[in-house]
C-alpha cells in the first residue's frame, strides 16, 4: 500500500511539472505575441518611428520560472528582431552581471546592481565599436501573467514605454478603461460640455427622421440641448431640442424638439396668409432614446403633434455609415 501511495504521488508530480511548463510557455509566448502587435501598431500610427528609437540595446530578458529558463530568452529575442531587425538589436550581456570600473584616480569600483542610464551609455560606448550610439534601453522580462516592457532614452531618461502584456490584453484594457472613467468623472466634477451629434430615424408606423447637434452641460452634465433640423415629420423643419439623461436608468435620454416648417413658414410669409405646407408652422415630438450597452447606437421611440408615433433606431456620435471605414 505504501507503495502504491508513492508511485502515484511520484506520477502526479511527473505529470504536474510538463504540464504547468507548457501552461507558462504558452502565456508567455502570447503575451509576447500581444506585445508585438502592439509594438507594430504603435511604430505604423502613433508615431514611434524606427529612426527615433534605433539602435536599441537589450538590457534583460529574464525568465520568471525555472522551467522557462531556456525558452523565454531566445523567444522574446525573437519578438525583438521581428519588431526592430536584427541589425538595430545589441545584447548587453554586462548589463546584468557584477562589473568592475577602474577610475583614473587608480579607485576600483564593483557593481552588482542592475546598470542605470549612464552606466548602460559607457557599456554601449566601450563595445560598440565604430557603430553609431543607442538611443534606446529595453527591459523584457517574463512575470507570472505574461511579459513586461520597458523601453528608455538613454539621452535624456525619458521613459517612452512600460507596460505589462498578457495573452488578452486584460490589463491594459482595464487600465484604459479606468482611466476614461476617471477622466469622465472629472470633466462632469468640472461641468465642463461636451458635443454630440445624433441621427435619429423612426422606422414604424410613421417615419421621423432629424439630426441633432447637442451640447452636454449642467453640474453633472446630464443635459443635453441644441439644433435640430427633421426632413421628416415635419417634412423639412428646424429647430430645438432638450433632452434630460437618466444615469440611473442605463443612460436613457427623455426629451423633446420644437422644430418649424420651412415651407409653410415661406408661405406664410409671401402669402401673408394662415396656410399649412405639409405640416403645421410648428411641430412638438416626444422623444426617448435607449442606448445599446456601451455602443454607439440605441433604440428610440416618439411621437409628434401631428399625430406620428414611431419606433426606430438612432446613431450616437458615429458616422453616417458606420459599416464603412
């Protein structure tokens, strides 16, 4: 029995080990995959240029395991060269070892300590050669998460990047979020407006089809008023809009337009008669906008003076066609 008891404990731990390995390698090797998207979009949009940050010089890509000693290294090497070349890539083994510095004075100085900017400008200067100078320090280390990033001027120890990877981005996704949050928060604790436009288009049982340009205001801005101009119900009208948003009740907007009839208002200045183009001078139209989650778009519901109910759809500061690019 003891036995027994000991060859499957053996078994287990046999088992267990391969398996938490390649659980680790696989979330290390997407974080760096994540990572290299990342680093391409940033280089192609936001304007982190090749020329501004090349030659780079490695300084650590440490593994956080035992069993990624091995992998992890040559791995995150390899996001690197496809990232920035191989040829604008320099390993600083030294970086991470004890040195030792002998100063002109005869003092000999040890260091065990990761190497600092200036530090990491004299190795650089001491092993370069006839090259041209880095211009920048990258710090690539695996952590039980994923990877983590951080990207240095060795000029002026400017930090232009530092950022934690994981296979889903849900870390930089949170933090962005949280972010936008905060920075909401504090526009609203400010009162400062913001403006919207919105397409709104009932679809049955009688159309009603306006866009609405909004500003955003109040202490904590749940007011919204501004232009409105219908080509439907009233057929061609301009006017007015206030809507109240409800925080409480997912963001609904409840609110209503005083638009006037173009046509008839011309009439009725030439003619100098009462007559009705169409609709009447001025149309009243109950409104209720549902937004979708946190999209764009939203379900809406009005009603006019006229005697028009309808249901449809409204799109909420996006494009007029928002399948195109």
């Amino acid at each position: 029995m003891l036995l027994r008891a000991l060859a499957l404990v053996t078994l287990s731990v046999l088992v267990a080990v391969p398996a938490r390995a390649f659980a680790q390698n696989d979330t290390s090797r997407d974080a760096l995959e994540r990572l290299e998207e990342t680093l391409l979009l940033r280089i192609e949009r936001e304007g982190l240029t090749k020329g501004s940050v090349l030659p780079v010089i490695v300084v650590s890509v440490a593994p956080a395991f035992e069993e990624t000693r091995s992998w992890y290294p040559t791995a995150a090497l390899g996001t690197l060269i496809r990232v920035f070349g191989a040829a604008n890539l320099r390993a600083c083994e030294a970086c991470m070892a004890p040195r030792t510095f002998v100063q002109d004075n005869g003092s000999v100085t040890q260091s065990t300590t990761t190497a600092g900017v200036d530090e990491l400008a004299k190795l650089d200067e001491q092993y370069r050669g006839n090259a041209a100078a880095a211009r920048t320090a990258i710090w690539l280390d695996e952590n039980s998460n994923g990877v983590s990033l951080r990207m240095i001027d060795l000029a002026n120890s400017r930090i232009l990047m530092a950022e934690n990877f994981d296979p889903s981005l849900a870390e930089a996704a949170r933090t962005k979020r949280n972010y936008a949050l905060t920075e909401e928060l504090d526009r609203r604790s400010r009162g400062d407006s913001v403006n919207h436009a919105f397409f709104d288009f009932s679809i049955y049982p009688n159309p009603h089809m306006s866009f609405d340009w909004l500003e955003q205001w109040g202490v904590n801005n749940t007011n919204l008023s501004g232009l409105s101009v219908s080509v439907f119900d009233p057929v061609l009208g301009i006017g007015g809009s206030y809507f109240r948003v409800m925080p409480s009740a997912s963001n609904i907007t409840v609110g209503g337009k005083l638009l006037m009839s173009f046509p008839t208002a011309v009439v009725r200045s030439v003619a100098g008669t009462d007559v009705e183009v169409l609709d009447p001078l001025l149309t009243g139209v109950l409104m209720a906008r549902i937004p979708i989650a946190r999209s764009n778009f939203g379900f809406i519901v009005s009603a006019s003076t006229n005697g028009r109910v309808g249901l449809g759809f409204s799109l909420m500061n996006t494009t007029f066609m928002p399948f195109l690019p």
